[in-house]
C-alpha cells in the first residue's frame, strides 16, 4: 500500500507526515507524531476518549482517516495548556477530584473545551448531553459536570 | 489483628482535599498508560481467536502466516507452559487455548510482525481445524445432567454425584433452625431471579510492552491492578524466574477487578523471546468483551419468613453461578454476602458454580455480592411491601451490629450499618413525595474488605523532603491518599511528600490492587514506615545531643528532649535531621512489610427515586442518594467518588447491561453501542453522605470503600422499580423490553 504525505496543523505547529492509506487520524497522532493523549477506548466511535478537534469540530479520532486531515488545523489534549499555565478545565478537574483513572480526561476536557467555547453558561442538562458521547466507567460524572460548570464560571468571571 | 488506639483523635491533614499529585500528568495528557509506550524496533503483535463457542482443535498450520513478508514470529498454546498449580494452568489455558476452545473468543494463536496491517493479514493465514462440539451458555442448563460438558474431571469432592460434569463446587454457610424459623414467620416469600453477566468496562482496554532479551532477562510495561501478580504468573506461564522480569505498572485506565489477572501480557512475552525484539500488545474493545473477565451469570432462589412487626424470622438462598469455562469461587462470596446486612437466628447459604462456555470470569468489584445481595433485598422489599411495613424501619430492626454473629460465621466488631441506616431514615430524600409512575427503593450492602501482602518503604531526601515507594497501581486517587496519610505522620506538608509506585524490583512483593485494601493496607504500611523513619530519626538526634534514645520525643514533626530532665536542646526538625545525617550514621528510611489483616467489613445503604413510563417500560433514574462507613475518609473527595462511581456501574447492571449470546453461543454485543454502559445524559446528580465509624484495625480507623458501592443499587433500583411498575421485576437488567413485558402481563 502506498502512503499519502499530508500537511496539517496540529496544535499550533505545522506537521508533515506519511500515512497509509487506511489510517486512523488516531493512530497517525499517537504512533507517528507521539501525540499519545487521545486514547483507544473503542476503535468505533462510541467512547470518545480519543476525542480531538478538528478544524473547529470535536471529532472521534479514531473514525477519521489521517489522509482526511490535509490542511486542517487539529487540536488535542496537548494544546489545551499554555505553556505552564493549565487551562481552567484542567484545573478545576483537578480540583474537583473528577478525574479517578483518568484515562477518559483527554477526550473529556477536548469535548468539554469546544461546549464552552460556543455556551460559556450551559446548564447540568446542556453539559450532560454535550459530554453524552463520552464514557467514564469511573466518577460516575457527577464530579465532572461540576468541574465543567465551575470552570465555565471562572472564565465568565463570576465569584466563585 | 493489630487494635489501634486513638484512631478517634483530631487530624491535621486527613481529611482535607489537596490535588492529586498525578493530576496535571493526567489533565495534560502527560500520563502514560498501557498503550503509550512504544520502543526502537518494536513489533506488534496480534491475537486469533476462536469463532466458535466449543470445539476440539484438531489441528493448527501457522506455515503460511510465517512466511508472510514481515511476520517475525507466531506462537500458539504449545509456547506456554502448564504448571502444576491448577490456578495458574487456567490462566495459561485462557491465554492460549491448548487442545480445545471453550468460548467464542478464545485466544488460538498470535502473532508479531511489523505493523499491526502486517499482523492482522498475517492472522487469516492461520489455518485452525476444528471440530465443533456442542455448548452451554446458561447456567441453569449447565447444571442439568446431559448438558454438554465444558471440561470433564473439574469437580471438587464435595459435589455429589450424579450431577453434570459441569457443576465445580459447592458451598453452604449458616446457622440456626430454618424450619423453625419459618414456622415462627407471619409470612413467607419466595422468589427465584435471574442476572446477567456484565464486564466492568473500564474505559483502557489491556496492553503492555514486553522485551525479552537473549540471556533471559525480561522487561513488561502493562496496565494492571498488580504487577507482581503480572510477573509471578508470568514467569510461571514461560518458566522464567521472577526475579529476573521486571515488570512496570503504566497509570490504569481502570479496572474494577478486571485487571487482577494477565490475557496478552504471557502473549507478548513469548512473542518477544522469539523474536528478541521488544513486542506490544493493544486489546481492541470486542477483544476486551469476549475474551477478558466478565461477572458471573446468576440464578439465585432466596426464601425468607418475617413476622407481622417487621423481625425476620429465617432466611435461605441457593445460588447458582457461572464463572464460565473454567472452575470459579465467586459463588462462595456471594453465598457469604447474601445477608451479611442482617441478625438472623435461622439463616442458611448454598452455593454451587457451573461450567458454561463463556469467558473465563475476573472480579468485578464485590464479586458475587450485588448478585447475592439483590435477590436478598428485593424479597425483603416485597415482604415489607405486604405487611404494609417500612423498609427502613424494618432493616434497622433486623441490622446486624458489633457483636452480631453474621451469616456467613465470625463476628461483627465496630460496624457502621446502623449509622448508615439512620442516615438515610434521617434524610430529606427519604420523605420527599413522588408523582405519578415513580417509586422509591432502598437496599443495604456490603463487602468483607481485604488487607494483604504489602511493602512500603520511606526515604528521606537530604533537605527533609520525603519519598513514599509503594508496589500498588494508583487506579483511583491512592497516592493522594497516601501522601496525606505520610504527611500528617510525619507533620510536614503534604507538599513535601511525593509517592511513587515503584517497579517489581524496586519494591517487595505487593497483592494486586483489589479488595478495597489499598487505602487501608498501603496507608497502615505507610504510618509504620513513617513511625520507623522517626524512631531512626529520634535515636540520631540523642546520638548527637548525648543522651538516651528514651530521653528524646517525637512532636509536631521535630525530635524535642522528652522533659526538663532530658536536658535543654532546641527541637531538631526533618529537616535538620535529615541534613546532618551523613554525621549521624548515614541516610534514614523507614520501612514496613506486613500482610494486613484487620481490614474491617464495609456497609452501605442507596436510596433511589425512579420513574417508569408505563408505555415503553423505560426507566429513568430521578434521584440518588449514597450512604455509606468510611472508617476514616482519608480524602474525603475520592471516597466520594468511589461511592458515585460505584453506584453509576450499578446502575447500569440494574437497567442496561448483559452479555447477549445467539444460539450459536457467539456473543452479540462485544462493543460500547450495544453494551450500553450508563452516559452522563442518562443519569442525575449522585449525592453523597459519608459515614465515618472508625475502623479499629487500622492506625488512623480507615477502611475499604471501593467496593460496597456496586452492591446496593442492583436491589434498590429493582425495588425502586416494582413499586412504580406495580408488578414485581425479578430478572436483571430491567431494560425497557423486559419491563414492559412484566407491566402488560401484571394487565
């Protein structure tokens, strides 16, 4: 099988790589731009732990092919920091203890980013429904839709 | 067992809620879990496995795969080796079938080679001849005689003859006269219920790296709830020594019990040794549901006699598990747990596992409990229901309390179920009205705890700071926990102490991460090295002061003359301590190794509001309250967490989830969409209330939490359920389907 070169954009930087043909976007992040973040949970789109986005969408990673990513600008896990300063929904993950093994918090945080940045002030029901797509076999997502809303507070600027 | 005193006093730290010390690693995507390791020259390696449910494998022709461009090398059962312990030849027959596969699922061969492309092609080039031989997916049918036989001469002794091949063991717990217990009841319910099989569904599926090297040496990189379990068994399966695998815990991505055993590790290894090339190993997810560790299926008759007021006059159960293909003790668990929560003059358990071809059952936190538990809770619901008695009321009458004999033999100490009874009697949620279609449910649970094998080792850095080595996989927030269990020993912040999970050569033999005892037995073992590091650092300081070791005193982290007679010297703390320890005698550490009893029972009580629609027998969960003994929440956010996570997988055992198997005995839903785990739109806010009776065995009172959880809500959500359905549900799960069909035939 011949290999594709693609160009993309991957937090911030300009990537170029080689894929095969049947590639997943996921696998081309982990296993040759050592972007490990995004998780395999499923391999069929109904975990999202390997949620990333994609020119501005949340997408599962591992349902779009690596070739589909020329010129697209990618966002993962990895980009959500700025440089040693966390972004409010890792902190206040943190915070809230919603995380346990923390192997869903990739996907969680990418999906829970791109909600906030189109409703800073969404409901229990509204992040409930946003993040339905993703699985935590762990919290129970109590904790995580109050790290979410608390977030989302501290980038509205409310008092806490 | 070790009794602690002042396990009730005030603490500084415990208690508080700090961030994890993992946590940016893990918001970052920093953390590396089992599959996030990749090594130069690495080759991967895939899996073949069985299609067909029973069959004889008559041959194997892996020529063809081998001499693909690419393929590096293929082992099959032959690669392993059968030890003698019956345990682990199980699991070296689960991990590559040798004359027969026993489930749809069944690992025949693997292979390794340069690409997982390459792999998988190489995998359709395996030639298996089989002879396909009748199976049995139930249990029940399992038991009858002439039932197909999964393995013949499985049998323990005391199955009487006569009975199917199948069935494996048999157990019985409890005392009293039943007969005359039931003869003293006002009534008398009888019920039979049926469970299925669910898999823990933790999010990671199963990987490790594995390089083994000419000279014998071995290295693995897995996730896994222990790793010295991964390494003894591993070497056993390729006759290795242990010493001489080094086996190294990734983060988790959980695991629930369905990580205490190995599938692809032995796998890779034997790969690895053949090719001298390190091998990794991923799971995809229907790997992962037919071929890792479901809970056992059920079929439980449960009897149980009550008076007019509410005492209960004699109860009985017979369980019937199935662990799948292979012997399984899981039933005597739940024969133990059935009605631990209760005080019974007249009470009496059996058990009996049975063979089916299904996957080889793994823990699923409790084992057997919330099966056990849900046939005993949901007779007593009805019983309560007929005599027009409170459910709360009634259990408070009936609880078992220190000093009780349980049902399954010793005798309670300090418990909290009664405190947890009245919490929930006390709380708003029990007394708030329901509308139309909704009902309410409660069910008690509970779990023995565990303590076990544990090392722990402290070291003192030269500026005062401190090092915690463990050998238990963090799966939820335990190094957390132990660091603040270190600090508030030792005074000093919890900032200053970092706990690390050290690889099986750094640290001494360490049970897997199960049994809720890594909180209780890792933070005993971690107060007791801390104690040991300052006795050292006490007998330095009167080394340097001149005076005896009895004449100094540990206080508020720093070593103090112990009374005017001492002499007057100002207090030393860690860390000038530790700075002159290169003139004291050199570095100081405090160890512990023990194997931790005392762990202390675990109760817990679930209040539920529910509503069923009447038209398509859906359930939809309105309110959930959680009550549950702590002992002593060490942070107090994780125990929270474990009390909400906990009863979100039971729910889903209650509404969704089961192991669906054609007739051809292949499963039908090895995947997320049609194995429907609970999502966060599914469910509402899970309230907590913790509990803390202290737990005697242990220095700062705490015990297990993790798995209590998962018990109660199977009965409190059936009961919830029956009474807003106005029919009684006796089969998990209550998906809508099943539901429906018991409301059009109540009419």
């Amino acid at each position: 099988m011949k290999t594709i070169p693609v160009s993309a954009t991957v937090n911030g930087d300009a990537v170029e790589f080689l894929c095969a043909p049947d590639e997943t976007l996921l696998d081309t992040l982990r296993d040759r731009l050592g972007l490990t973040g995004a998780k395999e949970g499923c391999g069929s789109g109904d975990c999202g732990a390997c949620s990333v986005m994609l020119d501005g969408r949340v997408v599962c990673a591992c349902l779009v092919l690596a070739a589909e990513a020329e010129g697209a600008e990618i966002s993962t896990v990895e980009g959500l920091a700025q440089g040693e300063r966390l972004h409010p929904l890792q902190r206040h993950f943190i915070d809230e203890a919603a995380l346990q093994c923390g192997v869903c918090t990739p996907g969680i945080l990418v999906a829970a980013k791109a909600l906030l940045d189109r409703n800073p002030d969404p409901t229990d029901e509204e992040v409930r429904y946003w993040l339905a797509g993703n699985l935590c076999r762990c919290t129970g997502y109590d904790k995580i839709i109050r790290a979410v809303k608390s977030a989302a507070a501290e980038m509205r600027g409310d008092a806490r | 067992m070790t009794r602690y005193e002042r396990i009730d006093r005030k603490f500084k730290q415990v208690g508080t809620r700090p961030a994890r010390p993992d946590g940016v690693d893990k918001v970052t995507g920093r953390a590396m879990y089992g599959a996030d390791l990749t090594a130069p020259g690495m080759l991967w390696a895939k899996v073949l496995r069985s299609p067909h449910a029973h069959a004889r494998i008559r041959s194997i022709d892996t020529s063809a795969a081998e001499a693909l461009e690419g393929v590096k090398a293929v082992v099959t059962g032959a690669d392993f080796s059968l030890p003698e312990d019956e345990a682990l030849r199980d699991v070296s027959v689960n991990c590559m079938a040798r004359d027969k596969v026993l489930y749809d699922g069944h690992a025949v061969a693997a292979v390794a080679a340069v690409s997982p492309a390459v792999a998988k092609a190489a995998l359709k080039l395996v030639k298996v001849d089989y002879e396909v031989l009748p199976h049995v997916i139930d249990v029940d049918e399992a038991m009858r005689p002439g039932a197909p036989v999964v393995q013949e001469g499985r049998s323990y002794e005391n199955v009487p003859g006569g009975m199917s091949a199948n069935v494996t063991s048999h157990c019985e717990f409890g005392h009293g006269d039943l007969d005359a217990g039931f003869a003293r009841a006002d009534l008398v319910v009888e019920r039979s219920f049926r469970t299925a099989a669910t898999h823990q569904g933790y999010i990671e599926p199963h990987a490790c790296l594995a390089a083994v090297t000419t000279d014998g040496r071995a290295d693995l990189w897995c996730c896994t709830q222990g790793h010295f379990m991964v390494r003894e068994t591993c070497a056993a399966l390729l006759g290795l020594d242990s010493s001489q695998l080094r086996v190294t815990a990734s983060e988790i991505g959980g695991g629930f019990g369905g990580k205490t055993t190995v599938f692809v590790e032995p796998v890779a290894l034997a790969l690895s040794r053949k090719t001298g090339r390190p091998v990794k190993a991923v799971m995809s997810r229907e790997e992962v549901f037919r071929a890792t560790g479901p809970t056992v299926h059920a079929s439980i008759d449960v009897k149980i006699g009550m008076t007019r007021s509410g005492r209960i006059t004699a109860g009985e159960a017979h369980l019937r598990y199935s662990g799948g293909a292979f012997p399984c003790a899981t039933v005597d668990m739940g024969a133990q747990a059935a009605f631990a929560a209760y005080d019974l003059d007249a009470v009496r358990t059996f058990g009996w596992n049975a063979m089916t071809n299904r996957p080889k059952e793994a823990p699923y936190r409790a084992p057997g409990a919330p099966q056990a538990i849900y046939a005993v809770e949901s007779v007593v619901d009805e019983l309560c229901k007929e005599l027009g008695l409170d459910p709360l009321d009634v259990r408070i009458a009936n609880a078992a309390r220190k000093g009780t004999r349980s049902a399954y033999g010793p005798t309670f100490d300090e418990i909290g179920l009664l405190a947890t009874l009245e919490a929930a009697k006390a709380h708003p949620h029990y007394t708030a009205p329901l509308g139309p279609n909704e009902g309410r449910g409660l069910s008690c649970g509970f779990w023995f705890n565990f303590g076990g094998n544990t090392c722990v080792t402290m070291n003192l850095a030269l500026d005062g700071t401190v090092a915690i080595t463990e050998g238990n996989p963090d799966i939820g927030g335990s190094r957390a926990s132990i660091s603040l269990m270190a600090a508030e020993e030792l005074g000093i912040p919890y900032e200053k102490v970092r706990t690390i999970v050290a690889d099986t050569a750094s640290i001494g033999h360490s049970d897997v991460t199960d049994g809720s005892r890594v909180t209780f037995s890792v933070g005993l073992a971690t107060i007791e090295a801390a104690r040991d590091a300052k006795r050292k650092m006490c007998e330095r300081v009167a080394r340097l002061w001149g005076i005896d070791p009895e004449a100094v005193e540990w206080r508020d982290g720093a070593v103090h003359p112990a009374g005017s007679n001492a002499g007057r010297f100002a207090p030393m703390t860690i860390a000038e301590i530790a700075a002159a320890s290169p003139n004291t005698g050199g570095p100081i550490a405090g160890h512990h190794e023990v194997n931790a009893d005392g762990a202390g029972v675990s109760f817990g009580v679930h209040l539920v509001d529910v509503k069923v629609d009447p038209d398509t027998g859906s359930t939809t969960v309105l309110r959930y309250t959680v009550f549950q003994d702590a002992g002593r929440a060490v942070h107090p956010s994780y125990v929270e967490g474990q009390m909400q996570g906990g009863a979100v997988q039971g729910i889903g055992w209650a509404l969704n989830e089961e192991y669906i198997y054609g007739a051809d005995g292949r499963l039908q839903n090895p995947g997320f969409l049609d194995y429907r785990v609970p999502v966060a739109s599914d469910l509402p806010e899970i309230d907590t209330v913790i509990l803390e009776i202290p737990n005697p065995g242990h220095p700062y009172g705490v015990r297990g939490v993790g798995e209590t959880p998962i018990v109660p809500p199977l009965a409190a959500i059936a009961n919830a359920v029956s009474r807003a359905a106005g029919v009684r549900l006796t089969e998990l799960p209550m998906s809508p389907p099943r539901v429906l069909k018991a409301i059009l035939a109540r009419g």
